[in-house]
C-alpha cells in the first residue's frame, strides 16, 4: 500500500509540475515582455485554458497535500517505538559451565568456580 500510494504521490507532483509550467503569469515580470498577448493565451485559446487549468491546479496541489500527509502517517506508525515495559525479552542461551576431568557436575542453582593452578615451581637460577 505504501509503494502504491508513493507512486500516486510522484505521479501527481509530475502532473503538477506541467500544469503549472503551462500557465502564464498574472501580471509583469518576463510574461509581460512577449509584447501583451502571452504564449499561452494563443496556443490554449484564452479565458477557458485558463481557468481549466486554475482548477487542475487547484486539485492536483490538493490531492498533493492530502497524499502526503497519508503517507507521513502511514510510515511514523510502521516505525513508532514501543514501551520497553511491553517488549518481550527472551534470555540468551546460557553457556554450558566447563567441567574438570575427574569432577562431577555442578547441580545446584549456584556455579561451580573455576579451579585455582597451584603456584609454579620456582625456575633454576642459571
């Protein structure tokens, strides 16, 4: 759903983008150098362009800001972070205790320690 919805998402703002190119300006600035009569005004034929072309705006720009907030909520809620107080913990696999040679296991609840090397002889001073 969410990749559909992004499409959507780019598809419009594509849409959006060449029926705003298509407009011409409303007043001065470079639309008002061609010389009174805009590109636009002569290739759509006028007043009906442009209001077709106001309400397509309109419309795509709103079904822009209505996706995108749809899709800033969809993908908060896929990464909201839980309670730590409702998240199951699973313990690690305890490590079997090593057992010496010759001794038995250990069966109580508390480890067995491990055994202490006896101190090394003393080397030969040469």
């Amino acid at each position: 759903m969410y990749g559909f919805l992004l499409t959507l998402l780019v598809l419009d703002g594509i849409f959006l983008t060449v029926i705003i190119l298509l407009q011409a300006g409303k007043g001065g600035g470079l639309a008002a150098m061609g010389g009174g009569v805009t590109a636009t005004e002569g290739v759509l034929g006028g007043r009906q362009a442009t209001t077709f072309l106001t309400r397509a705006t309109w419309s795509a720009g709103a079904a822009f800001m209505v996706l995108s907030l749809i899709l800033a909520i969809v993908s908060s809620r896929a990464q909201q972070p839980g309670s730590i107080l409702q998240q199951d913990f699973q313990q690690a696999p305890q490590a079997p205790s090593p057992v010496l040679p010759g001794a038995e296991a250990p069966t109580g609840e508390q480890p067995a320690a491990p055994a202490q090397p006896a101190d090394p002889a003393p080397l030969p001073d040469p």
